[in-house]
C-alpha cells in the first residue's frame, strides 16, 4: 500500500470515473479514489462498489470516504477496512469516529472547528498526518482561498499540530488553477516555507511540478550537505557565516531526507 506518511503528492480522481485509476496510478502520485466531493449523492453506492471492484483486482490507493456524519460513512469504512487501504477522512474534527479504529487515517482539517481541534486529531493513533482542506475552509470563513496571507494562521496551526504529535509535515490544499504551472510553483513555495511537505492535486499535469516544488531545491541540498560536514566531529562549526550548531544539523538532515523522499525522523 502506498504509504501516505511519506507521500509528496496526493491526486484525487473521482471514484465515478474507473478508467482513471490505472491512469493516475502510473502518474506517480499517492491516489486518492474521491467517494466524496466528487460523487453526487445518487452515485455514492455505485462508486462504491467500482472503488471495492478496482481494489478487489489489485489495485492499490488511498479512498477519501464521506463524512461521519453521513448515510454513506459507515459503509466506505467497511469497504475499506476489509481491503486494507488507507482512508482521508473530510472534515476531521471532534468528535472523533471510533469506526475509523485501527485504519491509517488522513485528517482532512477543513472546518474552524477542525482547526481548533487540529492538535487532538494529530495525536489519535489512527492519524498518519495531517490535510488541509483550504477551499472548504476559505468558504466557511467567508476568504478567498488563493489568498495566502489570509491562510497563514491556518497553515501554521497544522505544521505546528502535526510536528508536536511526531507527524510528518502536513499536505497542503489543491489549487484550483489547474494549468498555471507558476501559480502551483507559488503555492507550493508558500507552503513549504510553513512547514507543509505534501501537496493535494486535482489533475494529473500538476503532480510532477508540485512534487518537484515540494523538494528542497538544489541551494538547500548544498546547505544541508555542507553543514553536516562542517559539523561532523564538532559540538559547534560555521558555514556560510552562520553559526551551526545541534538545531542547525537537524533541520539539515530533515532536508536531506526530504530530498530523498524520506519522512525524517
């Protein structure tokens, strides 16, 4: 199963649309089959059962199932915890669903309530990280979603729920443009520099641009490997006339890492 703690890109296809799941799997990204946003409520149960026909054939992907509060709920969570899969749960908040029990869970934070209990649901045991879902977000609180500013306090919440709870930095939210290559590089860029490593994408062209974006660029790798060794066998060193020292050497590595498309530790 695709592991969603190290993922860098995230792509939703509609689970309505079965002739895409190979398609957006050979894209590279972690797949997200979307039984929520993106099926109408008289389509649920047949993208259901197109979901569980496609898993049941080998295939491999996360399912964004419907909301706790839903009729659907219930069963997306028995469809996929009989498959073994991974799950992005929409509008995580308190109270949490103990039917998600035992499933690697995506917390999907689109809601101010979410927001406030974001530090909770980072330590339920079942959450391998954190998303924002900045759209819904942005609607609730009467914002423009593509105006950064306006989001920063929300990103920020998350990156610092997800780091005090031990959890990969969180995946940011999608942007809608989905053939402005530079606005995505911007996005990304901004999301980055507040602790997000992941990005949610809603079309196949953006996954290869976010998940280049999403990586520590060429100048940070050089930083990262030249600190680490001018800090080898000294408590203190300097590189670039910056002093470097333990807090210095961790987030080097963490770069490191994250160009290596591992989770650091």
């Amino acid at each position: 199963m695709p592991d969603p703690a190290s993922a860098t890109t995230f792509l939703f296809v509609p689970a309505t649309r079965p002739e895409r799941f190979d398609k957006a799997v050979a894209a590279g990204p972690d797949v997200v089959l979307d039984l929520e946003d993106a099926v109408a409520p008289g389509d649920k149960e047949t993208a259901r059962s197109a979901v569980a026909a496609w898993l049941d054939a080998g295939g491999d992907a996360m399912v964004r199932i419907n909301g706790s509060d839903t009729a659907w709920f219930a069963d997306d969570v028995a469809m996929a915890r009989a498959r073994g899969v991974a799950v992005m749960l929409p509008k995580a908040a308190a109270p949490w669903p103990e039917e998600l029990r035992g499933l690697a869970v995506v917390a999907l934070v689109e809601t101010a309530a979410g927001l406030l209990d974001a530090a909770a649901t980072a330590r339920r045991p079942e959450v391998v990280r954190l998303a924002f879902g900045s759209v819904d977000f942005a609607t609730e609180l009467g914002l423009d979603h593509a105006d950064r500013d306006a989001l920063t306090h929300a990103r920020s919440v998350l990156a610092v729920a997800s780091r005090a709870a031990g959890l990969p930095g969180p995946v940011d939210g999608v942007t809608t443009a989905v053939r402005d290559e530079a606005l995505l590089a911007g996005d990304c860029a901004h999301g980055l520099a507040r602790g997000f490593t992941a990005k949610l994408c809603i079309h196949p062209s953006q996954v290869a641009p976010a998940a280049a974006a999403m990586r520590p660029d060429d100048e940070a790798v050089r930083w990262a490997h030249a600190v680490l060794e001018a800090a080898a066998g000294s408590a203190v060193a300097v590189v670039d006339g910056a002093m470097v020292d333990r807090p210095v050497v961790e987030r080097a590595r963490a770069i490191l890492a994250r160009a290596c498309g591992l989770v650091p530790e």
